[in-house]
C-alpha cells in the first residue's frame, strides 16, 4: 500500500472487533466495532474510502493537482495530502482561518495536521471564515485557478458520489447478520454510503457530531432507501465542541477494550449508542455493528489544546 501506483488497489479486509462491557452483558445486547481505523495511520476509515473513486477518477481526468478544503486540525486535509502524495498528485488545501497565514512557520510548528500535509507537499491558501463561506462558488474558484492552474477539485469531507461509492464498500457480505449499522456523521457521505450498501433487514443510525438538522436533506441526495435515522442528541454542543465527561469516557473506554476512540466523532457515537443501549433502546439479542471512521491523528492537537487548559488529556 505504500507504492504510488497500488495504494487504492488492494481489497481491504478488516475485523469486527466485539465490545466486552457491563452494560452490554446486562442488557443483552452483542456490540462489534469495524476496525477501519486499522487501514493506514492517516489515511484511514472514511477519509480512505472517500479518497479512493476521487482519486481514480482524477486520474481518469488526466488531473495532477488535488484541491480541497478543511480546517486547521481537519482529518480530511492531511488525508488529502498524504493520499495525494502516494500516487502522484500535487495537493492544495483551501484552509478556514487567515489568521493562520500571518507567522506560517509558526502555524506549521504548532498545529501538528497542517505541519504533517505541509510535509507531504500540500500547498496552503488560507482565507477569512466569510470568503470560506464562498469556497464552492464560481468566482472564487476561477481566482484559485488563476492562481493554481487546473485542479481537481474534492469536496470538503471528501463527499460527492465517488464518495459514496467508495464507502459503500465499507460493509461486507458477512455484516449482513447485523440488525443494526451505527456511524458517525459529519458531512454525511459515509451514513449514505452505509445504507446504500445495507441489508433490507438492517437499520442504520447516524450519530451527528454537529450541532443542526441539516444533514438529513444531505443524505437524502443520495440513498433511496427508508431504513435510517439521525441521532442528534450527543453532539457536544457541535462540531470538535467537548466537555470533561467525553475526554474521561474515552480513556476509560481504552481501558476497558484497547480501542483508541477520536474526540470529533467516534466518540461521541460510542458514547452515545452505549448510553442508548443503558435506556433499552435495543431488544434482548441485537447485534450492533458500530463503524470506527479513523480520525485519530488528530488527539495529538487535541491533547495540545488541554494541555494548555491544564485539562485532563486523551491517553
């Protein structure tokens, strides 16, 4: 997977990993997690299957350069970067925060993501939070052309239809005995994805990790199917938004089960599909299938912010 040319060739094949836990004893309820995470240290979970058909199709366009968009600490850029990289692209990422521009060697220093994309050849263009909000539109991407050249362009969270193609692969013939398909949700690409691929039988439950009702018209652009919910009741307040119950729940849910959870969003599915499961939202005898999404290069600049808090930090 490390050569340029084979690293979206290989078939992926990874374990359903089975959650051990009280509750889940005491309410009868068998949890397994698709460790996904285990794919690569960065390009990893739904970053790698949203990557995979946009970069083929790329190639596809005779591209050499990829355009995206993310924050200062944004899983999707250094994927981007180090995905890009590996089979021959030039990277550049649109990033949220002109602040950032101001003492670059500075911002590099600090802020681990961008240190670790800007290492693997990704070219930054920083703008103000309200140009960012014209990221998509035509004038402002005829002056990143101007700029840049000719680019394909990959949208921020990495979700179009190539997206979804790719992350419906995610799911297995052997995950059909499941009753329920769990994930976490940002810009919705990998829910879609989900349950394209699901069983009639199956139900999938996104969990948001923002603050809002939007994401359901997202989806909705791309599934036919019916057998889907949102869960938008553990956010945290919103996006990468915490408090001190969810760092604790994290390092004693590695305590309990080895598995590193990431602060934005597999935790707070975890948090909250184990909470649903303490109210009895789930029959005697369900069997859960939980999808780990990766995003776990992002604990170092998290633990940086607490750190700075004197706040307990994610072992």
């Amino acid at each position: 997977m490390e050569t340029k040319n084979n690293f979206f060739n290989n078939t992926i094949s990874l374990r359903n990993q089975q959650i051990f836990l009280p509750i889940l004893e005491e309410k009868c309820v068998d949890l397994f997690i698709k460790r996904e995470d285990e794919i690569h240290p960065f390009v990893s979970g739904n970053k790698f299957r949203k990557l995979k058909y946009n970069l083929l199709e790329a190639r596809n366009q005779h591209k050499k350069t990829l355009l995206t968009f993310g924050g200062a600490f944004s899983n999707h850029i250094i994927a981007t970067a180090i995905a890009g990289k590996m089979n021959g692209f030039r990277t550049i990422g649109i990033i949220r925060g002109d602040e950032l521009a101001t003492d670059f060697q500075k911002t590099i220093l600090e802020n681990l993501t961008l240190q670790k994309a800007h290492e693997n050849g990704m070219m930054f263009e920083f703008v103000s939070r309200e140009i960012y909000r014209t990221k998509t539109s035509k004038e402002f991407l005829q002056q990143i052309t101007a700029k840049f050249g000719d680019f394909y362009l990959v949208p921020e969270g990495g979700t179009n239809e190539f997206a979804i193609k790719g992350c419906e692969e995610i799911l297995t013939m052997q995950d059909l005995n499941f009753d329920y398909i769990c994930c976490a949700i940002g810009s919705g690409g990998t829910i879609a994805g989900l349950i394209n691929a699901s069983g009639k039988h199956q139900k999938v439950i996104g969990f948001s990790a923002l603050n809002g009702d939007f994401l359901t018209t997202e989806i909705e652009k791309y599934v036919i199917k019916n057998n889907w919910f949102l869960q938008n009741e553990y956010h945290f307040g919103g996006y990468a938004k915490f408090n001190t119950s969810l760092i604790r729940f994290i390092n004693e849910f590695k305590n309990e089960t080895t598995i590193q959870l990431d602060p934005v969003y597999t935790a707070k599915m975890m948090f909250g599909l184990l909470d649903m499961v303490k109210n009895d939202n789930f029959e005697k005898g369900t069997k859960i299938l939980a999808i780990h999404t990766g995003g776990l290069q992002g604990i170092q600049g998290f633990n940086q912010k607490l750190k700075s808090k004197n706040e307990e930090i994610i072992n």
